[in-house]
C-alpha cells in the first residue's frame, strides 16, 4: 500500500464529498476523546473505593467533594460512580455517531462509484467497448466499486478512528502510570506491527488475484447467461460450470487468506492481555499484604484502569490491523477504478437531445476508409457513396468486407479515418454527431430489449411519462405490430417483455426493432441483416 493509491483513492471523491470526509474525520476525533475520557473518568471512583482518604489528599477530589456538597465518603462515591457511568454512557453515544459516520460514508461511496462508472463506460467512443470485454465492465460497477469501499475507503475510516482512539486512551494511561504503559503498548505495537510488516506482501498479492479472478467469474457467468440456447443445445453446460469453478475456488481462497491474517493477532493479544494483567498484578502488588488482605489495596486503581482501558483499547488495535490488511488487499482494486473512472477518451454524457440534422436532398461518403485500433488492415478503404433521400439500397458482400464497418460509420458509431460524410453537403463532424444520430435509426438482426413494457421498449430510453402515445401507435402500425400488441398482449403497451424480450417471437421482436426507429422519426433507416 503506496502514498500513490491513497491519492488514487482521493481523487476517486468529489468536491462534496471530500468535505464530508473531513466532517467524519471531526466526528472521529470527537469520538477518540470520549474514549480517553470514558477510561479516565473510572480512575477516581476505582482510586476513592480502593482508599476513602484520597479525597483529603487528592485536591481535585477534595474541591469536586466540597463543590458538591456531600456530607459522607459513600455518598461523595455513589455521586463519583454516576459520573463516570454518564460519561461512559455519553461516550458510547458518541461512538453510535460515529459508527454512523463512518458506514453512511463509506457505503454511500458504493452508489457515487458504481453510478460513476457506468457513466464513465457510457461516455466511451464505440471503438471502446470493440476492445472491451463488458463483463469487465460489469465486474467494475458491480463488484470493484464494492471492493473499494469495503476493502479501502471503509477499512481507511475505521483505521483512523481505531488510531485516533488508541492515541487517546494511550495518553490518558500514560499520565497515569507511564512506565507500565510504555512495557504494555511496546509489546502490542510489536506484534501487531510486526505481524503486518512480515504479512503485507502477501496480502496485496491475495488482493490482485481477488481482482482478476472476480473478473473471470463475472465474464464467464455473462457468456454462461448470455448464449444460454446454444449452450444447451451444443450441450455444454458441465463445461461452463467446469470453467467457471476456477476463477471462483481462486478468488474465494485468496478472501480466505486475508481474512485469517486479519484475525490472527486478534487472539494472540487475548492472551497477551490477560496474561499482562495477572503479570500486572504479581509485580506490583504487596507480598507482605496478603496476609492481611491489603495486598491489593493500593493496585486496585491502577489495575482497574488498564483492564478497562485494555477492554476498550484492544478492539480498537485488532480493528485498526484489520483495516490495514484489508487496506492492503483493497490496492488492486482502487488501482482499476481509478484508471476506468479518470479516462480522457470519452466526452461528456449528452443532457437533453439536439435538434436533429436532417436529411432532405442525400447523404454522401467521400473517399471513407477506416482501420480498427490495432489492425493490421483497413475495414474499409476510400469508398465512395450517395444515398438519395428516399432512396432504398442494398449493400452486399463476403464475410470482411466491411458491411457492418459502413453501417456503423454511416450511423456515427465509427469516425472515419480518412474522408467524411456530409448530409444534403454539411459535413457531419464531432460536432454535430449527436445531431445527426437523432436522424438515423437501427434495426440490428439481433433486437436489444429490454426487461420493460413494449411501450419502453419502443420509445427506448424514455421514462414512461415523456412516451407520446400517438407516435407510439403510428410507429407500431408502419411496423405491422399494432394489432398483436393491442389484441393478443395481456395489458396491450404496457406489457412486459420479459428479460432480452424472452416472451416474444424473433419476427415480433424485429417489429418492436423497425417500430423503435420509425418512433423517432428518422430519415434514414439502416437494416443490418434484419429479417
């Protein structure tokens, strides 16, 4: 874990949410000071229990019993114990703050990342995701973005609240007695520490192979998913399943190492702990005392101090090694959001559609070619073209010929490398390429459809109050639907098509396709390969 990823992880937080981690931070330090005063406040009840003539000899003790006015050493007791149970009380109502502090930031962190993301991946040019495996992209905004609340930004914020309440409880016992605070905190600081010392490597590789074996599982699960039909007729099931046993036995081995690294000094400093205690009490206490019962008379302050500040302090020391192994292993994925999320290739997210370009006269390619990112060979080499409006023109050709490269470049999904394409003679540049995809439309073979209504799925992308029912029933009519859809459908419109329209024929799934395009008006509609 470098200085490098705690600022990756930094610039992962906006403007807002930067000063949101600085009011924790406050409500933090707030909390490691109620801990301080919630183990000091047990010292002077333990101190006038174990000898009543402190409060002569102790001028504190002496003005708070004058000041209350108490008349007898019990009373001034019982009034010294309500105290301290107020501040305890008080204190752990602070820690409920910020228990609530810490989880709301960070897990709100989960929605702000994940959001983030996707829209990250959605400004990307379509070259992008030609390179780009979506389940990628998908363990990213579902997966990742979890990682790196619950394996950094969570375990960072509970690691300075754990540092900043062992820092507190620390000064306070080493006021107290600092000789017998120094030996104690020594011998846990050395183990803790040197257990994390000898373990982090290990740790931050067990992290990267999380990362890239979740990946795996997620890329497998969504071909498994995705062509479940040919998978069951081909008959491959055991192999996918085969396949995806081993990123998913990896990952889980690699969470398995972090977590049992992260709690094994957790039951050494039990017995650390209580064996300091009863060391405690063997060296300090009065041999000559016991005979009389006096042997701990003295002690019983001291001892009673830093078994309660040890009963607060050792979670908050296993806690804090906790966040840093997980710290640790939270790396890999913070390193990889933080690349997706601070990409320069994409724009921004269009807010509202521009008024579409049209097209009157005729749509022109000039001597277009295009080569795709890392190939060898041009997709298409200096073609030259005129579609008259109205005009209906088929394109064919073998395999590789560029077909679908010029459907998508007459779509304004690819830019050409060299030449352009003008509509009625404006060239279409990246200017005003989300202009003129508002005058185009796309019929694929293989229909997108979403798990919504038919009426969602025709108007796509538009909540159902902006739909415009009149369009709706023109489109569906030019595209021979309207009356299966009004006649045969349960609840006609707003009936659910089911996940990747599951519940609908493929010719009536091509119709919802044509329909979708004529919706939105277009001028131009490409069919690539559509039956």
């Amino acid at each position: 874990m470098s200085l490098e990823t705690w600022r990756k992880a930094w610039a992962l937080l906006d403007a807002r949410e930067r000063r949101n981690a600085w009011i924790v931070l406050a409500i933090v330090v707030v909390a490691a000071l109620s801990s301080a005063a919630m183990v000091g406040s047990i010292m002077p009840f333990l101190s006038v229990l174990a000898d009543p003539e402190r409060i002569r000899e102790v001028p504190a003790l002496a003005w708070a019993y004058r000041a209350g006015g108490f008349e007898t050493d019990f009373g001034f007791l019982i009034g010294l114990g309500l105290a301290s149970l107020g501040v305890i009380v008080l204190a752990n109502l602070v820690q409920i703050l910020r228990t609530w502090a810490v989880a709301r930031f960070a897990l709100m962190r989960v929605h702000t990342l994940s959001y983030r993301l996707l829209a990250a991946y959605l400004r990307q040019p379509y070259e992008y995701f030609l390179d780009h495996h979506t389940g990628e992209m998908s363990t990213q905004i579902l997966a990742e973005s979890m990682e790196v609340v619950n394996q950094f930004f969570r375990p960072a914020a509970e690691a300075v609240a754990a540092l900043f309440t062992v820092v507190a409880i620390v000064s306070v016992v080493l006021y107290v007695n600092p000789l017998v605070a120094l030996i104690a905190f020594t011998v846990l600081g050395s183990i803790y520490g040197g257990t994390f010392l000898l373990s982090r490597r290990l740790i931050a590789r067990q992290g990267r192979a999380r990362a890239e074996a979740n990946r795996g599982r997620f890329r497998l699960a969504n071909e498994a998913l995705g062509g479940v039909k040919d998978i069951k007729l081909l008959g491959r099931e055991a192999a996918y399943v085969a396949r995806y046993r081993d990123p998913s036995e990896r990952m889980v081995r690699a969470m398995i190492i972090v977590q049992v690294l992260g709690l094994v000094p957790q039951y050494v400093m039990q017995a650390v702990g209580f064996g300091g205690i009863i060391v405690l009490c063997l060296v300090l206490m009065d041999p000559a005392g016991l005979a009389s019962g006096e042997a701990l008379g003295g002690l019983l302050p001291l001892l009673g101090l830093f078994a309660f500040a040890g009963q607060r302090m050792l979670p908050e020391l296993s806690k804090l090694y906790q966040s840093l192994t997980q710290l640790n292993s939270g790396e890999a994925a913070v390193e990889t959001v933080h690349r997706d999320l601070t990409s320069k290739t994409g724009g921004a997210l269009p807010r509202a559609a521009p008024a579409a370009l049209g097209l009157s006269r005729a749509l022109a390619l000039e001597e277009v070619s295009y080569r795709y990112p890392n190939a060898a060979h041009a997709g298409l080499s200096q073609v030259s073209l005129t579609i008259r409006a109205g005009e209906k023109i088929g394109v064919v050709g073998s395999t590789g010929a560029g077909k679908t490269t010029l459907a998508d470049i007459i779509l304004g999904l690819l830019r050409p490398s060299e030449g352009r394409l003008t509509t009625d003679g404006r060239a279409i540049t990246d200017e005003t390429i989300r202009a003129w995809q508002q005058t185009v439309g796309y019929v694929p073979q293989d229909i997108f459809l979403t798990d919504a209504s038919v009426a969602e799925n025709i108007a796509l992308g538009l909540p159902p109050e902006e739909i415009d029912p009149e369009r709706l029933r023109r489109a569906a009519r030019i595209a021979q639907i309207d009356t299966f859809v009004t006649e045969e459908l349960p609840e006609g419109y707003e009936t659910l098509v089911g996940e990747r329209g599951v519940r609908l024929s493929g010719g009536q799934r091509q119709r919802i396709g044509i329909a979708r395009a004529l919706y939105h008006d277009a001028d131009l509609i490409v069919f690539d390969e559509a039956t």
